[in-house]
C-alpha cells in the first residue's frame, strides 16, 4: 500500500522496537476521510503504540506514516494541530471543572475567542453535560468522562481523530452513545481511528484491522472479514460429549478447524456439502444425540481463526 | 510561540495552585514561617553571657570588679558564690559559660603589685568561648586601667598625659553591629529559593503522576510555551512573597532599607528566573512530586545556606570552597540583598554581581527550556 494522495491517515510498512521488542512489524494501510477505522485486538497487542506513533508521541523506528497530509516523525507539530487524541486513560484534569477543561484544551489547540464560547456550548450540549459545567472533571461517572474528553479532543475541529479504547470500563449504553458520536463526526468528513478490544464494537467500524503480536493480521469491512475468515461455513456442533465430537469432525473430509466453543463445538468447513457429512459421522461414531447447524461467524470466531492462520501462513488462503 | 496558549497553561496551573493545598501552603505558610523562624533562630551576636563568679575575697574592690560585668550588656550574672566547686559545677551543668574567680585579699594584692585573676571558660563552642573571653578581658582592662589611674591620682601625678592612643571606631552599615541586619536579607535570599524552587518542582511532575502529561504532549503547545505558561504563576507568587520577606523583613525584625525598590524588584525577578527553572529542571527529570521536591530542596536549600556567605562568609573559606561558591547563584543574591538593604547600593555599584546573576539566569533557563521532550519514548 503506497501513500494515496487525499487519505487522512497513510501508513507504510511501519515498525516499532523498544529495546529488542518489536511492538511493531511492517504495519501498512489506509484510512479515507469520514472513514471510521477500528483497530481490533488484544492488551499488547501494538494497537496504542500504533496510535502514539501517529500522534507524534512516539517515533517510529521504520517505516512511514502521514497524517493529514504530514509525515509524523518530520513534522510532528503540524500533525498534532490537526489531530484529536483521547488516550487510553482518562486524562484530563480532574481539579478543573467541566468548562475548565474544554477552555483550556480550546485554547491550547488555537480556538479564536470568538469561537470558543459556541464550541463550548455544543461540546457540553454533545456530551450531555448542560448543567454541569462547573462541576470538577473527576467526580463525572465514567460515561461522562469519555465524552468530556472526546468534546475536548474535537473542539478545534480535527482532520483525524484517534480515540485509543475510549469505551473501556464504561457501561453498555454509555459504549452504544458514544459510538453514534463516533459516526455523526465520520458524517461530518472527520476520519476516526478507534481501538478497541471489545470484539462486538467491530461492527461499529466501516473497517476493521485486525492486530496481534504487533502485525496487522487482516484488513476489511466487519461482514467482508466475517466470511474471509470462516473460509467457507462455520458450523456449530451441540452434543453431550463435546470431546468425542471434535475427535470425529476433526476427520471429516472437508473440515478445515474444529475447535471446543463453550459447550459446543465450532468446525470451519471448506466445502458446502460438509455439514452432512460431520452429522453422517457423528452419528456412525454413536453420537445419536449430535445436531449440526450452519451459523453466521462472529467476530471473535474470525478473530481467533485469523490468528491461528497467522501464526502457520503457507497452510491459509484467507488472510489478508 | 503564540501568546494564546501561554496564557492557557498559565489560567490552568494557576487554578491548579490554587485548588492544591500543598502548592498553597508553599507560596504562603512557608515563606512567614521561614522568615520567622531563621530571622529568630539564627543568631550569630555573643551578648548576655551567662557568668558565675567566684567571690573568695568578698571586699568593696572585688564587688566593684563584679558590678563591671554586670552593668555590662555582654554578661549576665547568674551567681556569687564563696568557692570554686559551685562555679564548676554551673559551668558542667552548662548554666555558665564563664567562671570568674577573685582571689582572697584582692585589695591587698593589688597594693602589693598586681593580683591574678582566674577566669574558667566553657570551650565546648569555641567561637562563643573566643568571644566572651575577650569580652571579659577587656572589662578587667579597663578596670585594671582605671586602678591604675587612681593610684597614679593619689600620688600626685597629672594622669590626663597617660591616654596616649584613643581609639573612636565608627561602625559603617550597620551602626549596633546587629547580627540580625546582617542574617535577615540573607533568610529572604533562602526563602526565596526554597519557595521557587519547590513549586516548579511540582509542575512537570503532577502531570506525569496524575496521567495528564499524555494528553498534553498531543497537544501543539510548545515546550517554551509550556515553559514560560507553567512558570508564570510561580513568579508572581515569588514575588509576592518577596514582598512579604521584605515587609517582615523591615516592618518585624526592623532592617533597614536603604536601596532602590527598582533594584530590589529587579534583582529578585532574576534570581526567581533562576530557582524556578532549577526546579523546572528537576521536574522535568523525576517524574513523581515527592521525588522532584526533595531534589529540589537539597539543590537549592544547602549551597543558599552554606555557600551564598549567608551565615558563614565567603572571605574567610579556603580557596577551592571560595571556588565553588562562584556557582551558587545565591551567593550573587545575597551580596545583593545585603548591599541594597544595608548600604542602599545603586544598580551600578553592583553590575558585577547582577551581571552574573543575569548569566546565571539565562543559562538555567535555556537548559529547561530544552529539557523537556514531547514525546513518551
């Protein structure tokens, strides 16, 4: 992937190292403008240095990376007058009030005193704080928190906007809020790079890029990847003796992956007639009570899947 | 540099302060408790010696002796006693410092020639010890002088012919040779330091330890920005409190001031450049307030009181000590201070030492200026 011209956030073959851990290996794609980009993975996965990097907090140490049109490592400061940036943790000043914070982020990023009162008003309005202005930052729910900190990090009217796991630790309605934020701001022309390690919020994505162990694993639409990743059907096997069962489907001609999910058993099928042929077995291995069922993969299915195909790339055709 | 966002770091620390009753009680409490404390405890003049003495004679002559010490400012007379064993022991208990014995027969022995006096000395504190011994010597001098005369007197010589050498001395500056004049602008120089020093050793710090320093290392503030913003609260509380140094200073302990307040104000500004960004430095280095404080304290706190020439004088060091001294930019404010409150010195009489303190300044905070990275590496 090569730097095209007009994308907000264009990455080329990008690493980082600390020390002799690599927390980044050769990471490219792009993201349009108005595009949300979800980055998916585990705790350490790479997924905030990524992001530091691209907010010029850290320097790459190979590789590219434009930001609004800017390289980051030679221009960092011109990059940070463009970008929105809300960290993993919540870190505004919990001993400024409400307004204190949005002022002062305001001003900071160059808001005119014309404008600053107007801005005010919709980032309260938008985080749903009218009347609570001036109450200190740190006794806000957790809820409030995140969109205090996101009207402070689009004030200024950002180009790209990286939210590092802005919904951690918030409550389910709170996550469904701010994404409908996330999508009004992607309307309005604003390239969002979110990460997260809730699997569902991947559905919130236009795309999603997969990370782990600091490489870019797959890069796709949510449903695009979805199918990609099954490589044909997944089906879901429900009997008493799970372990017999895997045992036996593992063997059926057709029958990529079978693996123990919950108290059933995931088989990933390269061939369409497969879902015959695992009951057909079953059933001759005395497992009477076995019922096979074609399911749609979720996300976690596919993030799973990808990984395994990640680690042993010559015995897989999907990944990315 | 945008003069917008300085003035946003600078409202936001300001209200930091303000909210944080730690940084309140440094700019507030410590400089009058400081004041206070140093402008009474240290003490550098011998006077009111507590003295014993050994009367064994108990004659008109030996009282007249004793009423000499005692109309004296520099003793004060704690006992009489008949023999030497009371004395010593006031002496071990440390009641006394000094034991004055009288012989038996004193006036017969003076009739005869001369008598011998003896005087104990407590030698624990050999500076005191040096002092009032010779405090004590000069009463009996003058005392043995005034015998003399008299004898002379009653032997009909003109005595008028016998003061060949009189010396007038006339103390310049500080006329009562008050040690407080001398150690009071010296405590302002060293509330000073501490104070600035101590507060901008928080600043850097308190955003790495509350989680902030992320965020705002993402923003496009400048680091000279973030510099001269974070700083600018603090000078003001300096000066602020230089002022309340200066009021207690006069208005309290009653030093005079005899200088410009132009000079005073300018020579504080810059010496106020020069610990804040010392503490800034030290801030920007350790990242945990505690840490950064205490840094803080022992950079500024121990060269201010022992090498400025605060306490002890620069003169009288040995040479490399003398050396060393060069790089404590207390040192520069302290001469300055004592010359503007005691001499009334101009700006001009004293170029060399504010030349310096004014090198000293731009060097400090052009190294915080740079120290500070953004970036998390």
């Amino acid at each position: 992937m090569s730097a095209v011209s007009g994308a907000a956030i264009s990455v080329d073959r990008l690493g980082k190292r600390f020390g002799d851990f690599a927390a980044l290996t050769d990471v490219s794609f792009d993201v349009e403008p108005g595009e949300v980009m979800g980055f998916l993975g585990p705790n350490g996965a790479g997924k905030s240095t990524l992001i530091r990097i691209l907010c010029g907090l850290l320097r790459p140490s190979g590789g590219r990376a434009r930001v609004a049109g800017l390289d980051v490592a030679a221009d960092p400061e011109a990059v940070r007058r463009r970008i929105g940036y809300m960290s993993q943790r919540f870190s505004l000043y919990d001993d400024l009030s409400v307004a204190e914070n949005l002022r002062f982020f305001g001003r900071i990023y160059g808001v005119t005193a014309r404008d600053i009162g107007e801005r005010l008003r919709a980032a309260v309005e938008m985080a749903d704080l009218t009347g609570r202005e001036d109450v200190p930052a740190g006794s806000l729910a957790g809820g409030w928190k995140q969109r205090l900190a996101l009207g402070c990090a689009i004030l200024h009217r950002p180009q790209v906007l990286f939210l590092d796991e802005p919904t951690s630790g918030v409550d389910p309605s709170s996550r469904r809020r701010f994404w409908s934020l996330i999508h009004d701001l992607a309307g309005q022309g604003v390239s969002v790079l979110v990460s997260t390690h809730y699997m569902d919020e991947a559905e919130y994505c236009m795309r999603v890029a997969m990370i782990a162990a600091g490489r870019l694993i797959a890069l796709g639409a949510p449903h695009e990847l979805k199918q990609r990743s099954a490589g044909g059907t997944l089906l879901e096997v429900a009997c008493a003796d799970t372990a017999h069962a895997l045992e036996i489907a593992a063997t059926v001609a057709g029958v990529r992956d079978a693996a123990v999910f919950g108290n059933t058993v995931h088989v990933t099928a390269t061939l369409p007639q497969a879902r015959d042929a695992v009951l057909a077995a079953l059933v001759t291995a005395g497992l009477a009570d076995a019922r096979v069922r074609a399911i749609p993969p979720s996300m976690e299915d596919m993030f799973v899947h990808l990984v395994q195909a990640a680690r042993a790339p010559a015995a897989d055709r999907s990944t990315a | 540099m945008r003069w917008r966002r300085i003035v946003a770091v600078a409202r936001k620390e300001a209200l930091q302060v303000v909210r944080d009753p730690r940084s309140l009680m440094i700019a507030l409490l410590l400089p009058l408790m400081q004041m206070f404390l140093l402008g009474y405890g240290v003490k550098l003049d011998v006077d009111r010696i507590p003295l014993c003495v050994v009367d064994e004679d108990g004659s008109q002559g030996s009282r007249e002796l004793v009423e000499r010490f005692t109309s004296s400012r520099y003793f004060a007379l704690r006992a009489v006693d008949r023999t030497v064993a009371p004395a010593v022991r006031h002496i071990d208990l440390g009641e006394c410092r000094l034991a004055l014995v009288l012989p038996p027969r004193l006036a017969e022995r003076l009739a005869g020639g001369g008598a011998t006096l003896q005087l104990l000395v407590d030698g624990t504190d050999s500076n005191t010890a040096t002092i009032a011994a010779g405090y004590a010597r000069n009463v009996i001098d003058s005392h043995a002088t005034m015998l003399q005369l008299q004898a002379l007197e009653r032997h009909g010589y003109p005595t008028h012919a016998l003061r060949p050498l009189d010396v007038r001395p006339r103390v310049w500056f500080n006329e009562d040779l008050e040690s407080s004049y001398f150690i009071i602008p010296g405590v302002v120089a060293l509330v000073m330091s501490v104070i600035g020093s101590q507060l901008s050793s928080l600043t850097i710090a308190r955003e790495w330890e509350r989680g902030t320093m992320e965020l705002l290392v993402s923003t496009p503030v400048t680091r000279l920005e973030l510099m001269i913003g974070k700083l600018a609260p603090y000078f003001a509380i300096g000066l602020v409190d230089a002022a309340i140094c200066v009021l207690v200073a006069v208005g309290w302990f009653g030093v005079p001031f005899r200088g410009a307040l132009v000079t005073l104000l300018g020579t504080t500004s810059l010496f106020l450049s020069v610990v804040l960004a010392i503490g800034y430095l030290v801030s920007v280095s350790i990242r945990s307030q505690v840490g950064a404080s205490q840094v803080a304290l022992v950079l500024t706190m121990l060269p201010t009181t022992l090498l400025s020439g605060f306490t002890f004088p620069i003169d009288q060091m040995p040479a490399v000590v003398q050396g060393v001294t060069t790089l404590v930019s207390a040192r520069y404010y302290v001469t300055i201070l004592k010359a503007i409150f005691l001499k009334g010195s101009s700006a001009l009489e004293l170029a060399l030492p504010i030349a310096c303190l004014a090198l000293y300044a731009a060097v400090v905070v052009a190294l915080a200026a740079r120290a500070f990275r953004k970036t998390l590496d």
